[in-house]
C-alpha cells in the first residue's frame, strides 16, 4: 500500500484519482477547499479548507499530517476562467498563475521532506500550455499559467533526480468535468484517470521530467 496525496480532490479529476485509488488499496489524502458529498463517502482520509495559494494554510496542512511519508503527490488543484484578448482580465490571469502554477510548487516545496528516494511528483498541466501545439490563440491566463506549471515540473525533474524522485507532467486530455462545461466530445474522468495512473506507475528516474498526455503519448513542449 502506498501514500498518495491528491489536491484538488473534492470534484472531477482529482475526485476519480481518490476514487480509482482507494478502489485498488492505496492510502488516500483527499486535499481540497470544500468536502463534496462523494468525496466524504469513498472513506479515504480528508483535509479540508486548505488554499494553496497561502503559505500559512499548505503549512498548516504539513503540519496536520506531521512526519506521514507520501509515496505519490499529485498536484491536480487548478481553476480555469476565459480570458482573451478583447477582454484582458489581468486580475484572473495572476488568480490562475497562483492556483494552477505557483499553488503546486507551494505544495511541493512544503512537503519535499515527506518525500523520500523512490516517492514521485506529479504535475497536472495541460496541452493548452504547449506552446507548440497552440494553433488557435486566447485562454491568456490558462494557458500561460499552464506553461510556468510544466517549466517548474521539469526543473523540479532535474532538482529532485539526485534525490531519487521523478516528476511527471501529464494532461489528462479533453474530459467531461464541470471545468470543460462537461464536454460532449471529451473523455471520461474514468478513462483519464485510468490512462494517468498508467502514467504515474511507469514514472522513473529514466523518464523523469516528460510530458505525457493521459494516452501515453509524448506531448510539444
């Protein structure tokens, strides 16, 4: 049985992270801001009203789960608002760079010494952060956002590798969740996560620091 922690737990992604899981016999930390009904009923282990974009509340958290070891911590807390050129909103692009970049950085400066030779890191970013593969233009604080997301998980792949802990970047594709409106021509939270959790497991030191779409395939910085 290993140690994961999960921000972001209380809905989509994350909440199938804890689901598929505790399902396969995993030591669960469901993170999040605010406990949804599903969330309380999977039986893992929740902390509440954590902000990852404040110091003193992800401090608080390291504090919670004193000396607990973390085999896993993925990253997966984020916020997506549209902002595009003829409406530059620049208050919600730094709201994004707080949550979606500087917020999982926060998290895993604060808990490196949980970690030990062998844990892994995950980053959840986007294929809207590549910049190669950006043929249509706006999202300007997502997008952007993203891209500092992936650029710290590849330093954090060169950091910790002497350390002996490996670091992916994934996307988890285009899913049916409350943040893609529930798109009809996405995947499911199920397959996703079916496909990132195949990712996490094959994560080694060799690998470290790639950016990995759900499928397998290796994304365009």
């Amino acid at each position: 049985m290993a140690t994961y922690l999960v921000t972001g737990a209380n809905r989509g992604i994350g909440y199938e992270y804890c689901r598929q899981l505790k399902a396969r016999g995993e030591n669960v930390i469901a993170v999040c801001r605010a406990v949804s009904d599903e969330l309380k009923e999977l039986g893992v282990h929740i902390e509440s009203k954590i902000d990852i974009t404040s110091d003193a509340s992800v401090t608080e958290l390291r504090d919670r789960l004193q000396q607990m070891p973390i085999d896993v911590l993925i990253n997966n807390a984020a916020i997506v608002e549209r902002v595009t050129l003829e409406n530059l909103d620049f208050d919600s692009i730094r709201k994004q760079f707080e949550v979606n970049a500087i917020g999982a950085l926060r998290v895993t400066h604060t808990f490196l010494p949980h970690l030990k030779a062998g844990s892994k890191v995950v980053m959840m970013t986007s294929r809207m952060g590549s910049i190669a593969d950006n043929t249509s233009g706006g999202s300007y604080g997502y997008r952007m956002s993203k891209v500092a997301l992936s650029m710290a998980g590849k330093s954090l792949a060169h950091d910790l590798k002497p350390l002996g802990i490996a670091v992916a970047i994934l996307h988890p594709g285009l899913v049916q969740t409350r943040m893609t409106n529930f798109s009809a021509s996405g995947i499911t939270s199920e397959e996703s996560v079916q496909g990132l959790l195949a990712r996490i497991d094959e994560l080694s030191l060799d690998n470290t620091g790639t950016f990995w779409h759900s499928n397998g395939e290796v994304l365009p910085w």
